[in-house]
C-alpha cells in the first residue's frame, strides 16, 4: 500500500508542474530564459545521476543478465530516438507559417505521450523499491520544469489564451497517471516487469540528457552562464547521490 501512496503522490507533483506556466508569466523573457538553462542544466544533472546512480546499477543487483541490462539501455536509447524521428517529420510537415497553429496541437498530443511514460516509468521505479521511485521522480520534476515552461510558451505563440494553455497543459499531464495505473497492472501480471523497464528507462534517461538537453546548453557562449550550467549539472547529479544515503 505505501508504493501506492507514494507513487500517486509523485505523479500527481509532476502532474501539478504543468501550471509552471503560471510563472513563467511574472519573468521578463531574458530572465525566463537564464532561469530556463539553469533547469535545465539541472535536469542534466539529474537524469545522468538517476540513470548511472541508481536505474542502472539496481538492474545489475536485480537481474542476473548483463546482456540484458545492456540491451535494455539501448533499446531505451532507441525508443526515444524512434519517438523524437515521429515528432520531427510533424514538426517539418506542420510547422509552416501558415499552419503554425498546428504547433500547439503537437506540443499537447506529444507532450500527454511523454507525461504517459513518465508515469510508467516512476510506477515501475517504486515498484522494485520507493527509494528509487523518489530518486527517478526527482529526476522527471527536474526535466518537466523546463519542458513545461517551453510547452506553455509554444501554446501562447500558437494562438491559445493563457488560462486555455494551462488548462490543456494541465490536462495533457494527467495522462501520467494512465502511465502510472498501466505500471501497476502490467506489474500484477509479471513480477519481473519493473526490473524490465529499469534498464529501459535508463537509457531513455540518457537520451534525453545527451540528445536533446546538453544540446541546448551549447548554444551558450558566455563563460559565465557556462560556468553556472556546470554547476547546476554538478548540483543534480550530487542530488542524486545523496539519495543514496536514503537507501543506506
């Protein structure tokens, strides 16, 4: 019952990051974006630490295959590369000014996608142990807050309210726990499906920080900014390392 409680609580928190968009209203768009690379910096931090930290090596204490494992990671990697490829020709085939109000529909489809699998994978986190869960949780919060700054952002630019995209962003969320409830049903019918996704996860973890996050660090040339973006990213991994003192 306690994996149940505390696996709801975490969906429900990044569900509830969706109407970050609230704030990003008060920034003046040059402070917006300052505070954007550093959470994103952050995210990085934290999804490399979750993935080498603690999904990885609790797959290796918990399947004996290490074939396996190293699949995993890879299939992970490339599930998310297969996903990004999908949005990409959308992107290319939608994008146009004409049609840029199609952005906003995208955003929402791809973005209840993604909250879905978030909710998979942190129920399949607390499901081989809660202070894993809490650890890949932390990582999810870290790496929605600047995803959902940039989705809002693309809802206004595509012709929505301010109220109607956060409503919608805050509906796309709650798929979460549609991830969440299939977790937790997939788990009842085979024991071994949390360790399964563990690896998985992992590398759809270090995709996302190699890929698609670092990327957006580099297009900042400023020693200074650069200096803060590696000390955020130092700041996430060292929050998952203390998390192990959780687990000691």
């Amino acid at each position: 019952m306690e994996i149940y409680i505390y696996s709801a609580i975490s969906v429900i928190l990044v569900s509830v990051l969706s109407l970050v968009g609230l704030f990003t209203l008060s920034l003046k768009e040059e402070l917006l974006r300052k505070y954007v690379l550093i959470f994103v910096s952050l995210a990085v931090g934290a999804l490399l630490g979750d993935a080498f930290i603690h999904l990885i090596p609790e797959a290796f204490v918990k399947i004996n295959n290490t074939t396996f494992i190293s699949l995993g990671i890879i299939i992970g990697i490339f599930i998310f590369f297969i996903l990004e490829k999908v949005l990409h020709w959308h992107h290319h085939h939608e994008f146009g000014d004409e049609h840029f109000c199609q952005a906003g529909h995208l955003i929402l489809i791809s973005d209840g996608v993604h909250n879905f699998i978030d909710g998979l994978i942190i129920g399949a986190s607390y499901l081989v142990s809660i202070e894993l869960g809490i650890a890949t949780t932390l990582a999810v919060v870290l790496h929605e807050i600047p995803q959902e700054i940039g989705d809002f952002g693309v809802l206004l630019h595509s012709g929505y309210t301010a109220a109607k995209a956060l409503w919608l962003n805050f509906l796309s969320a709650l798929f979460s726990l549609g991830g969440l409830a299939v977790a937790f049903l997939a788990s009842g019918a085979t024991a071994t499906f949390a360790l399964w996704l563990t690896p998985v996860a992992a590398g759809g973890f270090i995709y996302i920080a190699m890929s698609d996050l670092i990327p957006e660090l580099h297009k900042t040339k400023n020693l200074k900014s650069s200096f803060a973006q590696l000390v955020a990213i130092a700041v996430g991994i060292g929050a998952m390392i203390s998390l192990l003192l959780i687990e000691a």
